[in-house]
C-alpha cells in the first residue's frame, strides 16, 4: 500500500516538473542570411500572446533594425516550422500577418521575401491602428501613477532597444 502510493506522489511530482518545464520553453532559432549574419528569433510558449504574433512582432524588429532588408529571403514556412520546432500552420499565419500589414511578399513557388520596394510611411489609417493599440497601455500606464515623462522615456528606451537588438 505504502509503495503504491509513492509512486503515485513520484508519478505526480513528476508530471508537475515537466508541465512546468513545458511551460518555461521557448522556441529559439537564428534566420542565417547571406554573409554569415544571424537573427535570433525567441517565442515565450507561456506567453499571453499568441505565438504566431510573437513571431511576426520579431520579424517586424529585424526589419526595423535592418537586419531583414528589402528583398531578402525568409525560410519557407515548412523550414522555419522545423527549426523552431513549430506547427507550420503558425508560421503560416504569421508570414499571412505580415503580407496583410505588407512587410513581405509571399510568392507562389519562390517563397517568403521582405517587402522588395521600400515599405512606405505610414497612412493615417495606420497610425490611427497603433494610436488604438497604444492607448489602453498608456491609460494603464496612469492608473499605475505613472508621469507623462515616465512614460515618454519608457517610449524612448524601447525604440532605442529596438534599434539597438536589446530584447
């Protein structure tokens, strides 16, 4: 009786280390491009935020510090899913996330590539999507007493995070 129930509490103990060792994975992979340059690309599996959008938002920094420049290619849907060790069908949705915002072109039988002609500045739409998308956060940023400069210089050091590579 008593060995029955050790292995049960042993069974248990065990099941909640690999759920929590489940919960703590992330995907990582590097994007080689040509000249032996690398993107580390990081997906945070127990995030609130959906996978495939993590990885579109990743994709979208690497155009933003330039390290995905017009007109180079990206993995195929198929090999990017293998090496982040993904379903394909969320790499699918996120390259359909970013052609819809048209950072990239996806093209029939040649593949994934980053927006050949200059992706151009924003539209009024556009930004009118992002004021939308950042008002909540700024609203919550003044329940939590935070000063309009607090928040300003917040702003700045993520751009320069960006810019920089700085997750």
């Amino acid at each position: 009786m008593q060995k029955a129930y050790f292995l049960r509490r042993v069974g248990f103990l065990y099941l909640l280390f690999v759920l929590f060792t489940i919960e703590q994975m992330c995907y990582t992979n590097y994007i080689t491009k040509g000249g032996g340059r690398d993107m580390f690309i990081e997906i945070k599996a127990n995030s609130d935020v959906p996978i495939y959008i993590q990885l579109a938002n990743q994709l979208i920094e690497g155009i933003a510090r330039g390290e995905l420049k017009p007109g180079e290619s990206l993995p195929s849907v198929r090999a990017f899913a293998a090496d982040l060790g993904m379903n394909m069908h969320t790499v699918n949705k996120a390259y359909h996330y970013l052609e819809e915002k048209e950072f990239i072109q996806i093209v029939a039988k040649s593949g994934v590539i980053i927006q050949p002609n200059k992706i151009p500045k924003a539209t009024a739409d556009q930004k009118q999507q992002l004021a939308d998308q950042i008002r909540p956060i700024l609203a919550e940023g003044i329940v939590l007493k935070l000063s309009e400069e607090e928040m300003v210089d917040m702003l700045r050091e993520l751009v320069r995070d960006i810019k920089e590579g700085i997750q």
